[in-house]
C-alpha cells in the first residue's frame, strides 16, 4: 500500500494528467480525513476553490493536498506525543483515558462519520487539529468543540424528545435524553458522486448559487433523525419521524 505521502507527491506532478493527479488527492483522503472521506473532500473544494472543471485550475489540487497535510502533521505529531505519554502512564499504572478523538471508530466520531457531506466545521483542517489537540490537552475552548460557534442551538425531534446541534457544523451538543443514540441525516440524501463532479462548484472556483439548494443553518433545520442500533452484528437506523 502506496504512502500519503507518495500521493502526495503525485498530486504534485505536473506531467501527470489532472484527472491522475485528483484520483491521487482521493487516495490521501483515505489516508486522513477529519470530517470523513466526502465532507472533508467538500471542504478541500470550498478552501482550495476546485472548479467543477479542474482544467480552469489545476494549481488548485495542489492547495487543496498542502491543506491536508499541513493538518496531518500537526495529527502525526500529536499522536506521536500522546503514545509516549500512555507509556509513562502505563508504566505508572495510570488507567486508560477515552480515546483519543482521531482513535474514534466511525460511529462514536462526532465529525468523522458525516451522513450528510454539506455540514461540517468551516474551520481549515490544521485549524480544526490544533482545536481538537488543545481540548484534548484540556483547555476550555468556547462554543462547539468542533467549529467554536457560539450561537444558539438548532433545536430537532428525534421522535423521543429533542437534541441540540450547532447550528454552523450539525455537531450534537446536547443529545436527547431518552439515552439511545440518534443520527441526522437530509430527508432527501445527495448522491455522492455529484459531490465528486464537483457540481457544487462553478468552473471559476466558487460556490454554485444554485445546488444545493440549503446550506448552514437552514439545511441543519431540515435534517431528520434516525436510531442507531445493532441486529445480528448489523448497523441499522430506524427513522424516528
């Protein structure tokens, strides 16, 4: 298995073709994803301005892999950290904290598991990591732990009673109180492969006006919510609305 950083190297290879050299980006974002794979390729094409067509800028590959890995490395170095000190509170008998946020599996990641692609923190992904690294070293960071927004919550049924999520990234900040563990997703759900084509973006780089439709803090009013549970070793969600 290829490194990131050997794709890293071929997003920056001009004398590949461009559409090599974005499979390249998508196989780093395999290799590190905070958001998970399509939320954080959406932000890379909102931070890095990636034009539905990557011939009106191809520069803009190489911003969006530079962004990625500049986060990364803040991500290594801190993991790195964090083993050596579970070594000395190992050896001393100290037990095992949580988990570290980037050890998370997918469905207990309050911002990698993203079952709609369209919300998560505007924050860039090296300001995201150095956020997450200070709250896990204990520092008391204002508004949501995952984008810092300190307006008021978006307020949502979940069929039981009512959770409140940020109203910028969808981060569940208060959950409902009927102790079961819900997910909020878009009524109508977005093919993934139009997040690929980029159709969100214009040829110049910026936002497409027009799809989709909502975004912010009214695509998070519109989310329904859904009930995780097992079944014979399966993840299932069962709508609640």
């Amino acid at each position: 298995m290829t490194s990131f950083l050997t794709h890293r190297a071929r997003v920056h290879d001009t004398a590949l073709p461009l559409p090599r050299r974005h499979r390249a980006l998508s196989t780093c974002l395999t290799r590190f994803a905070p958001y998970g794979f399509h939320a954080t390729y959406h932000h890379l094409t909102l931070s890095a301005r990636i034009p539905r067509l990557l011939l009106a800028d191809p520069e803009s590959l190489v911003r969006a892999v530079e962004e990625l890995h500049e986060a990364r490395q803040l991500w290594l170095a801190r993991a790195e950290a964090y083993a050596a000190q579970r070594k000395v509170e190992k050896r001393a008998s100290k037990k095992a904290p949580a988990p570290a946020w980037w050890n998370r599996p997918w469905w207990d990641s309050p911002d990698g598991g993203r079952n709609d692609p369209f919300l998560h923190p505007q924050l860039s992904l090296p300001d995201y990591v150095r956020r997450q690294n200070a709250l896990l070293d204990g520092a008391e960071l204002p508004g949501c732990p995952a984008c810092g927004e300190e307006g008021p919550t978006v307020s949502l049924s979940t069929g039981h009673d009512r959770a409140e999520l940020c109203r910028s990234c969808a981060r569940v900040l208060v959950p409902c109180p009927c102790d079961r563990q819900h997910a909020f997703e878009p009524a109508l759900r977005i093919g993934c492969d139009r997040i690929w084509r980029r159709e969100h973006m214009t040829n110049s780089g910026e936002p497409n006006p027009y799809w989709p439709t909502h975004l912010g803090t009214a695509r998070i009013e519109r989310l329904e919510s859904y009930t995780w549970r097992w079944e014979s070793g399966l993840v299932r969600w069962d709508g609640d609305q």
